[in-house]
C-alpha cells in the first residue's frame, strides 16, 4: 500500500516537473517569436496586437508575403509585361497567348492598366475625393460631390473605383483591355460602359471576348458581370482565374481594415464606420 502511494508521488513529481519544462519551454518560444513577427507586420504596414496565443496562430497562417501582395504592398510578384505594365509574373504567357489569339482575329489587345499599388489606388481615391478627379456615374457623367453626404460620395466613388488595399489590380492578376485597332490614334480612352456596349467602338471586342471567354480555355474570366448594386459591370477587366483565386482566398477584412486606420486616406472615418456593409457589397461580392 505504502509503496504504490509512493510509486504515486513519484509520478505526480515527474507530471508535475516535465509541465514546469513544457511551459517555461513555450513562454521562452513566444517571447522569441512574438515580437519579430510583430515587427515583421509593423514593417510592412500590417499593424498587429497580439495578445493571446489563438492570435499568434492566425497569424502564423498569414503568409506575410502574399497579404502583402494582396493589399498592393509589394511588387515581389510582379514582371514588367510592356513598358511601364507590370503583372504577376505567372500571368505573362497566359496575357500574351490571349493578344496573340486576338490578332489572329484582327483585336488589337492592349493593356490599359496591370497592376496597380496601394500607394497609386490611394492617389486615385484620395485625388476623387477632392474633386482633382472626376467621379461619375453609370453612363460616364461627372457627379456633382457637395450635393451629397459622405457615405453617398463614398459609394459613388466604389462603383468604379476600388478602396485602396481591395483592387484586383494589386494582385497583378486583372488587367483593362481595349482594342487599339478598333480606334484612331488620338481616341482618348475612358473605360465606361457605353463604349464596349452594342453602339460603343468596343462593340468588336467586347463579342470577341465573350466567345474566347466562354469555353474558360484561356484562364481569364470577368468579374464584374452582374450589377447588384456594388461594383458596377466592366466589360473591359479581366482577371487570370488561376492565380486570382488564390488571392480571393486570402482576402481578409481584418487586414484590409488595418491598412486603411493606418492610411492617409480622406473620408477614413466614413469608410471605417461602414467597413462591414462596405466589405460585404463591393469586396466581397464578385461574379
Ligand atoms: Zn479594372
């Protein structure tokens, strides 16, 4: 009796030592790790208050590279596709197969905007919002900004214009076309509806497109094809399918929103305190 007891102790001492090791071990571990991935957000704009171990984690399955790159602050991914065009490197072959397929049918495809970076989105929102850049409407008509109330510029400007941090743009994997064939050499190219609609120059190609478009061989699909009150319907952006869904995946409102409270972007407190409605209609809702 008394030696299985002491047999008892004996365990309970070893239970008891090996939990103290374990422990110290881990808090050891942490404060390693801790403050480099902390700095290592911080770096790169993503800020981070990590208070409890179920964080860490979830940031241990953020790839600090790829959220990055999600959110236009990196151009690691990129490769210069025509002078002054840079897209995501896997998207190269794929893009010049597609213009090579649209030569053969007499679209003369060209790139009006690849990738885009945070910093260039945030010129774009910022210089709309002050009136430098004009905002429109569906069929291409300036808005009048001090006619309306705040979250009334800020949706009008998410029709057509991504918050910086959430355009497909920054992933290098979407691209505007337009057939420089179809135009003279001084056409001025505005991207609205009306000029890849039945009477609009783009007509040719908007029909080229749908036909290459429909088997899916290509890799690239629209997506913004169906207008439910978001982002509006763009016959001309093209996204890679392939390498954009992995970026779709990662897309992640918490770091969006973190970037924003961090950015010098005007009308901040009207986006922060819609950002959930906002998120939801013109980020997340794609076709
Ligand atoms: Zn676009």
């Amino acid at each position: 009796m008394v030696q299985a007891m002491v047999r008892w102790v004996e365990f309970a001492r070893w239970v008891l030592l090996l939990a103290t090791l374990a422990s110290y071990t881990s808090e050891l571990y942490f404060r390693a790790v801790l403050p480099s991935y902390t700095s290592e957000l911080q770096r790169h704009g993503l800020s981070c208050r990590l208070a409890t171990m179920t964080q860490l984690y979830e940031m241990n399955s953020i790839d600090v590279m790829k959220a990055r790159q999600m959110i236009g602050q990196s151009d690691a991914h990129l490769a210069e596709i025509f002078p002054g065009h840079f897209v995501h490197s896997d998207v190269v072959e794929p893009y010049l197969a597609l213009v090579a397929r649209a030569a053969d049918s007499g679209v003369d495809l060209r790139l009006a905007s690849g990738y885009r970076s945070f910093d260039r989105q945030l010129t774009i929102w910022n210089a709309k919002v002050s009136g430098q850049r004009p905002v429109c409407d569906d069929r291409g008509t300036p808005l009048d900004l001090n006619t309306l109330t705040d979250l009334d510029k800020v949706n009008a400007i998410l029709r057509w214009s991504a918050l910086p941090g959430a355009s497909r743009h920054h992933w290098g994997t979407d691209v505007d076309v337009w057939d420089r064939a179809a135009v003279e050499t001084d056409y001025c190219l505005q991207l609205v509806p009306g000029e890849y609609a039945g009477d609009g120059v783009f007509f040719r190609l908007t029909r080229w497109l749908d036909e290459m478009l429909a088997n899916g061989e290509s890799g690239f699909f629209r997506p913004y094809t169906v207008d439910d009150g978001g982002v509006g319907v763009e016959p001309w952006h093209l996204s890679f399918r392939p390498v954009a869904a992995d970026f779709e995946q990662l897309m992640n409102q918490r770091v969006l929103r973190e970037t924003l409270e961090q950015a010098d972007i005007l009308l901040k407190k009207t986006v922060l305190d819609n950002f959930a409605t906002i998120y939801q209609r013109y980020v997340l809702a794609r076709h």
